[in-house]
C-alpha cells in the first residue's frame, strides 16, 4: 500500500497530462483523426445521432470532451480522502460521473430538439392541408413548408424531399421520416397521408382535422405539466438532498466519511441508499407522468 502512494502523484500527474492533450485534440485535425481510429466503433455508433440533431459538436469532439471530463474528474478524486482506498473510490466515482454527464447532456439535446419538433408539427399539418386544399401537390406543399418553417422542422422535411428527389417512393419517404423521428403526431400524418395517396379522399380536411386535435392535445398537456410540476420538483430536490449532503460532509469531516468508503458496512449502505433514492425517484416520477 505504501509503494502505491509512492507512485500516486505520478499517476496523477499523467492523468492530469492525457485530460490537457485531449483537450488539445479538439482543435487539432490530425488528433481528431488519430481518435477517430482509437474509438472507431463508438463514433460510428454516435454519429447518426449527430447527423439528426445538428449539434454544434461532431461525434470525435463530443467523444474528446467525454474522456477528457472522465479523466479530470477521476484525477480531483485521487485527491481527496486519506487513504489509497477512499481515493480510488472518489476517482472512479467521479470518473463515471464524467462519463455520463455529456451522456445526459446529448440526450437532453436530443428530448429538446423532439418538443421543439413536436411544438410546430401542428402549425406544419395546418399549412399542407391549407397548401393541397389550394391546389398544390404534396411534394409541392412540403417544399412551401421548407421556406416557410424554421428547423427542425424545415431541415427534417427538407430531409424528406431530398430523398424524394434521388428516387425513393414518397410513401417510403415518410415511413421512414416517421421511424427516424419516433413522434406519434408524426406516425399519424405519415399514415394518413399514405392511405390517402392510395385510396383518395380529401387530404387537406384530413391534416387540418389532425391539426386541430394536436392543438387540443398540446393545450392539455401543458396543464398537466403545470399541475405535476411540484411533485417532479419534489422528486427532483428529495433524490438530490442526500447526495449533496453526502458530499457536503465529506468535504466537512472526511477522515469519517471516508469509512462510508473504506469499510464493507459503508459501501453495503451507500449500496442500499442508491437503491432506494433511484426507486423513490422513479416512482415519484410515474406518479405525475401522465399520457394522454
């Protein structure tokens, strides 16, 4: 045990070296490549997500930033607590917080991106139904749709005639618009508009009908998101409360907490805290998660 905190500052400071050159990477061509073939697998995976969303970080990048973040976290925890044992735990702690954090920070993006979607799909069934009614084709409507609607609902349709225009079938087109998107207002209008391409009927009723109801629904959905709004802040602060006075007390009087740590009895409690606190959460959070 004393030969490896001999070696701990060592290590420390070559994690310290490897987070300062991942950020480094970010702006260099050459590294982005270089990481590119170093988590080939895990980009790939990553990168038609960013395709979709438009972020302003490719895949390599948001990968570079995410080591970069674990390896800096796990370091300041490799400085904290008195013994070899108590810092390995804060580091991998830390470490994994810093793994999911641009994890949680992509999907937040992703569940914004999809309201925002899902706030102007109602104003966009309004104006095709608006544009066939006039006159227009379908394929003519969406490009009117393109001029007139900001992303993402421009860019996703503009997705959509591209594909028309280098030969897919535009039923397939909005199957597959449909399937990329995963919005159930969206699932309807794609069957709607495929049933009457194959069966006729008055489209635009149809997409102003479906308008109006998204409308109702949206309008309903915000008072539910008003009325359950204390219990999701509630579930919010009561699942927060004893992590931060978990660390608030370490901070405090470490050489204590550092048993929660070091000891069997402390990790099986933290173990069972977790547990708990996780179930709590998502049980508040089924309470006022209310479909309609």
């Amino acid at each position: 045990m004393a030969i490896l905190l001999q070696f701990l500052p060592l290590a420390i400071g070559a994690l310290i070296f490897l987070a300062v050159l991942l950020v480094l990477m970010l702006f260099s061509s050459q590294g982005e490549q270089l990481l590119d073939t170093a988590t080939g697998h895990y980009v790939a995976r990553l990168k038609p997500s960013f395709e979709r969303q438009q972020l302003p970080l490719g895949p390599s990048q948001f990968v570079t930033v995410q080591l970069g973040l674990t390896l800096a976290l796990f370091t300041l925890g490799l400085f904290s607590g008195p013994d070899l044992t108590t810092k390995l735990t804060m580091g991998l702690a830390l470490g994994g917080v810093g793994f999911l954090l641009p994890r949680i920070w992509l999907k937040d993006q992703q569940k914004r991106r999809r309201q925002r979607f899902q706030e102007q799909f109602a104003d966009a069934a309004a104006l095709i139904g608006n544009s066939v009614r006039s006159g227009l084709s379908l394929p003519q409507s969406l490009d009117v749709l393109v001029r007139e609607m900001d992303d993402p609902m421009a860019y996703e349709v503009y997705q959509v005639l591209q594909s028309t225009r280098v030969g897919v079938p535009m039923d397939t087109a909005l199957e597959q618009w449909a399937e990329r998107m995963q919005v159930p207002d969206l699932d309807i209008f794609a069957t709607a508009v495929i049933i009457q391409r194959q069966t006729g009927g008055d489209l635009g009723h149809v997409l102003n009908t479906l308008a109006a109801t998204i409308r109702q629904r949206q309008r309903i959905q915000g008072q539910i998101q008003a009325l359950t709004a204390q219990g999701r802040l509630g579930a919010i602060v009561l699942s927060g409360l004893p992590v931060f006075m978990g660390v608030a007390l370490y901070f405090l009087n470490p050489d204590r907490m550092s048993l929660m740590f070091s000891h069997p009895l402390g990790w099986g409690m933290l173990l069972i805290s977790a547990v708990t606190i996780s179930a709590g959460y998502l049980v508040v959070r089924k309470i006022v998660d209310i479909d309609i």
